[in-house]
C-alpha cells in the first residue's frame, strides 16, 4: 500500500471513528421533526401508534457513518471496515467509561448553579442526564451498530460480486438499507424493550419503522455523496493505484 493510500485510510477511519462517537453522544436528545422544519404535526399512525414524528439527534450522524463504511469498503475491502468497526466500538465504550467518570467526579459547589440564569439550576444533574446514557441504552446501540457494520461489509460484497466495478450506488445503498433494517430494530429491542422502560410491541414497531424510513430517505439522498468521494478519491491517488485499491478490495473475504 502505498503512503497515500496509508494516509487515506487513517484519515477515512478517523472521520468514521469520530463520526461514530459523536452519535451516540448526541443521540441522547430526541427531537420533534415537523417543529424543527416549522411545519403542522404530522399524526401519523402505525401500529395503533400515534403522534408526531420524533427521532434521536444521532439520525443526523448515522447515515453518514454508514456512507463512510461503504467508502472504505469499496477501497480497502472487508478487511478494512471490520477493522475500523472494532476500533469505533471500542473507542465508544472507552468515551462513556470517561463520561461515567467525569459524572462521579464531586462538582465545585459554585459550578451545580452557574448556569442558573440560562434556566439549569444543577448543571451536574443536567451532566449526569445527558452523558449518563442507561447501561441497556448503550449495550443496544452498541450491539446494533455492531451487527449493522458485519452485515453491511456482508450485503455489500455480496452485491459487488453480481454487478462487478458498475453501479456503486446500488452496493452502497443496497447494504446500507439492509443493515439499517437490522441495526434501527435491533438497539430498540434491547434498549427498550428488554430493557428497563419494557416498551410494548405496537411502540417498538412503530418507532423503529419510522427511524428506518428515515434511513432510506438519506442513504438515498446520500448517493451523490458516494460519487462527490469517489471523484476525490481518484485525483488524490490517481487513477493507477485507484484501480489497484478497488481490486483488491473487491478480490478481498
């Protein structure tokens, strides 16, 4: 590999890693789509489920992680991604072993009221609140990021096997939707389902319906991204050691 390709990678990993983290940092905040956009409530229904549309701010991170995968993917094989999988994984779990230390750590006294004026009157309760993430809440993420990285690595060069060098867009977008169908069920179930607030079954397969619908409509509107990369990609290595990548990775288990 050459030393562009090496920089490359680290610099694809490290957004991806990154990326990653931040998500499930801020996917603590839930928030209210149609109020974000200025429009009417939707009231949509599923499942005997009804209200309006609400997802986890981490839904503004995901798709791009998994379009990063699929960019790794489709240079530097299965190989490539797994790896970067485990390392997310394990720098995830490292960031919230941090957070529940800093959480332990006594306040300065001064510091619980110094946000009084901006309407936190304990800013250690609000620490503890948004960095605090349950133990079920982080097992299920975890896990579904997890599972949905194996099976988009899986799905993708699967596809890229019947379809050769053509059609990028559909490997990417066909794994990603695979292995989002697993990933935005799997971290309910066990978040919420076996976990502590024991959601019913209607709940669980309306909100992960909607969060999946979510992730189809920008995996789909991610696809020039795809493109955007691949035409960055190919000037910075050039055009030979492009080439050799792909093969690679596509002769790549």
């Amino acid at each position: 590999m050459s030393p562009r390709s090496q920089a490359l990678f680290v610099v694809l990993a490290g957004f991806f890693v990154g990326n990653a983290i931040l998500a499930e940092l801020i996917g603590v905040k839930i928030f209210a789509l149609e109020d974000t956009l200025g429009l009417a409530p939707f009231n949509w229904n599923l499942f005997g489920q009804s209200g309006s549309l609400s997802f986890t701010a981490g839904v503004l991170l995901w798709p791009v992680v998994f379009v990063m995968s699929d960019v790794i993917n489709e240079y530097y094989g299965p190989r490539g991604v797994r790896f970067i999988s485990w390392l997310a994984v394990g720098m995830i779990l490292y960031a919230f072993l941090f957070a529940y230390l800093a959480i332990s750590l006594a306040p300065a006294s001064w510091w619980k009221g110094a946000a009084l004026d901006q309407g936190v009157p304990d800013l250690q309760a609000a620490f503890a609140a948004i960095f605090g993430q349950g133990l079920w809440t982080i097992g299920g993420s975890v896990t579904a990021f997890l599972v949905g990285q194996l099976i988009d690595v899986a799905v993708f060069q699967r596809i890229r096997r019947w379809t050769g060098e053509r059609w990028i867009w559909m490997r990417a977008t066909g794994s990603t939707l695979v292995s989002q169908l697993v990933d935005s069920f799997v971290v309910l179930y066990i978040a919420f389902v076996i976990g502590p607030q024991q959601w019913p079954i209607p709940l669980f397969l309306a909100v992960g319906t909607v969060n999946y619908g979510y992730k189809v409509a920008a995996a789909l509107a991610l696809i020039p991204l795809l493109y955007l990369a691949r035409a960055a990609i190919r000037r910075y290595l050039g055009p030979a050691e492009t080439e050799r990548l792909r093969a690679q990775a596509a002769a790549a288990r």
